[in-house]
C-alpha cells in the first residue's frame, strides 16, 4: 500500500465491504472498460460487470431485508459506489438500482414493495433506468412534456425522454409523467405523477427506446412512448404528487453520485502521487517539483473537505430530515473536487494521459461528466441561492 492509500484508509467506514468491492473490481481492469468503449452502444453496457455486482448483492444493498436485500443505509450503498471508482470501475451503469429506492421504499404501496422488491434483490428484474429529463425542458422538470392519461383502469403515456441512461438494459422504467394540465394546477409543482413501468411490456406497446452514442459509455437512450398503455398500479402513491415522492430519489441520488465523485479524486490522487514518485526527468522526480505537487495537494485538500459533506448528507437523509441543501453541495463540492484531481493528474502524466492504455482520459470524462449531469452546477447554485439564502427566484 502507498503512504497516499495508507492516509485514504484512516478514516474509511465499512472497511470490510470496501475490501470485497475491490477484491471484486479487481477482476474487471482498464482492458475490459477500454474493451466497451470500442463497442457500438447496443453492446457496449458491462454487462458482466454488473451481473458480478449483482450475484454479490451489492446492487440490492438498500433494498430491506425483508424482501431479500442488505437493509444497507444511503452511506453503505455509497461506500460501495466510491469504491467502485477509485478501483478505476465504473459504477454508473448499476447505480440508478439504489437511487430509485429512496421512492419505491418511501412512497410505493405495500404490494408494489412486496412484488417487485424481491425480484429487483435476486437479480431477476433490473431497475436501471429513471426516466426525468425530456429534451425541451431539460433541467426544468415541472415544465416537462410527457402526459398520462387516464383510460379505463389505467393510463396511456405519450411524450419522449432524453438522456435516460441504461434504459436499453433496464427491465423497469421509474417515469415521471404529467397526469394534470399545468395551466389546471395551482402550483407548478402539482399535476405531476410518478410511475414504476415495465419496460418489457411497453415496447411491445408503442415504446421505442434509442441509443445515443455520447463521448462518455453511460449507455444513455432516448425514449419515445406513442400511447402506450400501463396499469393503475404503475401508480406511485397519489396521482399528482410525484414530483415531491421524485425528490426523494434525487436527494438519494445526490448522496450517491457525490460518493462515485469522491471515488473518482481517490483514484486520481492515487495514480498522480504514484507516476509523480515514479517518472524521473531532469534527474529527479517530477512530484519533486511543486508545479505538480502542489495541484494535487490542492485536489487531495478539496475531496476531503466534500467528502465530509456527503457523509453529512447521507446521514441525513437516512435519518429522514430535509437534506436537499446538504445533498446539493454535496454533488457541487463533490464533483468539483473530482475534477480538480482530475487536472492534476492529467497534467501529471502529461502526453501519456491521452493515451487509452493509462485509463486516465477515460476516468477524466468520466469526471467532466459529473459537472453537468445529473444536475448541472448552476442549478446548485440556483437552488442554494432561492432556498437557503433567501435571494429571488433567478430562473
């Protein structure tokens, strides 16, 4: 172990799942990732990868124990993500499994949980993919587009998503849908509901979903749907009130995409310390001069910093307080520690970093990636500055 993991270790919880996570990623190197990225985006999902994940139970790590899961809280499935990418993994494509949890556990009725829980555990039922942002609305979700309308005992959904990862490879769709006309609702927050579909049956229905190939392999899709038709119990709780069941999810989803972010600085710093030690020019190491030591002492001094804010947002949110300030800065700092390594390190390795065999210009797209999506940096800001501080309304 070097002294930079020796000093990473001291304050590591769960040590004993962090230990089993790389064990298990150690069998998935650069090669295999490099591998999907050569792919098309129909094959290009790690499928092995996450069937591995699957067989360990770590993707059903908040799922309760009684219906076949861990009963892990928001920071142990963090744990597992940020371990995850600081083995130089990628946990994206398994990651929505836990995020969605936080409203199907918290809003989904007693036989939703009951049915779909269980098989979501054993593996034999994939819920990957959240279907939220719609291509004119983009970051504006109450003004998205997407209906459901009532037919028979049902409803009948028309609209597209965008940018709705792993939906190709997902057997279940989270899907947030208007089921009230803005223009009849009092606040714009109402009139929209959320819903728990099978995407099986929906293709086989008026649902098409498209790959988008994008400069990262996040196995993103657009999704069209041209009337088609889903049960009742599709329904997730009250009928227009999804859009306060969904922020549960995106609290959840803060917590645990600001982890993979403290994952990501972890390997960064690893691998710049080591290639700074390592490559000599002029005589002497590179790490020796402070034109790279100082920008990684800088991106190391930041991640610790936002790592203690995504322990305080965990925390909180599984203690079941407000925590939409604390999971916001917690994927702001978070991602912007990221990237900070990020730079360090590829300005460490210099011309090598562009080279595909050294991994780091796939991990460093991976943590441009995670100043836009899933929420962009400036609706932090927006939210932080309305909601916390009291400023007006900027948008």
């Amino acid at each position: 172990m070097s002294e930079c993991e020796s000093s990473i270790s001291v304050a590591e919880d769960y040590p004993e799942i962090r230990e089993q996570v790389r064990a298990l990623c150690s069998n998935f190197p650069g090669k295999y990732w490099q591998g999907l990225e050569d792919q098309p985006p129909e094959t290009s999902y790690p499928t092995e990868f996450i069937e591995t994940l699957t067989e360990a139970g770590y993707l059903a790590a908040l799922i309760p124990e009684e219906y076949g899961g861990a009963g892990l809280p928001i920071r142990g499935g963090g744990v597992i993500l940020e371990t995850i990418n600081a083995t130089g993994c990628n946990a994206s494509p398994g990651h929505a499994q836990m995020y969605t949890m936080g409203t199907i556990l918290r809003h989904g009725s007693k036989e939703q949980k009951e049915y779909f829980l269980p098989q979501i555990a054993r593996g034999e039922l994939r819920l990957q993919a959240f279907g939220v942002t719609e291509p004119t609305t983009g970051s504006d979700t109450t003004q998205l587009k997407t209906r459901a309308d009532r037919q028979g005992n049902g409803y009948v959904i028309n609209g597209q998503k965008v940018w709705t990862s792993r939906a190709a490879h997902s057997d279940l769709m989270l899907l947030l849908a208007r089921t009230t006309p803005a223009d009849k609702c009092e606040k714009r927050t109402d009139g929209i509901s959320t819903f728990l579909i099978d995407l099986r049956e929906a293709q086989k229905n008026g649902c098409e979903i498209k790959p988008i190939k994008a400069m990262i392999n996040h196995n993103t899709c657009e999704v069209f749907f041209d009337n088609v038709p889903i049960p009742g119990d599709a329904l997730i709780g009250e009928e227009g009130k999804g859009f306060r069941y969904i922020l549960d999810g995106m609290n959840a989803e803060r917590c645990l995409v600001s982890a993979e972010s403290i994952g990501n600085g972890r390997y960064f710093v690893e691998k710049a310390v080591n290639y700074a030690n390592e490559r000599e020019v002029f005589g002497r190491p590179i790490g020796q001069n402070q034109g790279i030591q100082f920008p990684i002492a800088q991106g190391y001094a930041q991640l610790e910093a936002a790592d203690l804010m995504v322990r305080k947002a965990s925390a909180m949110f599984d203690a079941h307080m407000p925590c939409g300030a604390e999971a916001n800065m917690s994927r702001l700092l978070a991602s912007e520690a990221a990237w900070e390594c990020a730079e360090a390190c590829f300005t460490t390795y210099g011309g090598f970093a562009f080279a595909v065999e050294y991994d780091i210009e796939r991990k460093w797209r991976d943590a441009r990636l995670s100043r836009t999506a899933p929420i962009s940096t400036n609706m932090i800001l927006n939210y932080l500055a309305q909601h916390v501080l009291g400023l007006p309304r900027s948008y």
